[in-house]
C-alpha cells in the first residue's frame, strides 16, 4: 500500500506527486493491459490496430460493470442508511429483521 501524497498546493507539487504515484502504479497498469490483450486476442493472430480496438472496448466494458457495480452499493447502502433513520427494521426483499 502506498503512503498517503502530501497535499499539494502548487502545479510543481502536483506534478510532483503524480510523478510519484504514476512510477508506484506502473507495473500494474502494465499487468491489466497485457490481461486484456490476451482476452482480445489470445492466439497473437490479429494486426495491432485491430487489437487496440478490442482491448479498448474490453476496457470500456470492465470499468462500465465496475461502475454499475459501484452504484448499486451506493444505492443500498444509502437506502440502508434510509431505512435506520425512519425506524425501519425489516428487510423486506428478504423477509428478515434488522441487519
């Protein structure tokens, strides 16, 4: 896990503690990308663009079910936190008590 970066307050800071965490986060990026790559193309057969398009599209669809994922906890967490505050202690989707 990385240190929290100091507040920056300045472009140079800034620039700074994006230097930083983009060194930190490299080896990463680098594994998801050679992740979708074979997903797109697992037998090395297509040109470069055409793999390009496929990993991009890979991408677009793995952060759009991330983000779907996303709200929908948001959602229930807020409808959870809803339902504390009304007094309401039953789950009705599944006919049990307070969590």
């Amino acid at each position: 896990m990385l240190p929290e970066p100091p507040t920056a307050t300045t472009p140079t800071e800034q620039a700074i503690i994006a230097a930083y965490l983009s060194r930190h986060t490299t080896p990463a990026r680098q594994a998801m990308r050679a992740k979708f790559e074979q997903a797109a193309d697992p037998d090395g057969i297509l040109s470069p663009a055409d793999r390009a398009r496929r990993v991009a599209e890979l991408r677009r669809e793995h952060f759009t079910r991330l983000g779907q994922i996303s709200a929908a906890a948001k959602r229930a967490r807020r409808q959870a936190e809803e339902d504390r505050r009304d007094g309401d202690t039953t789950d009705e989707r599944h006919g049990k008590g307070a969590l």
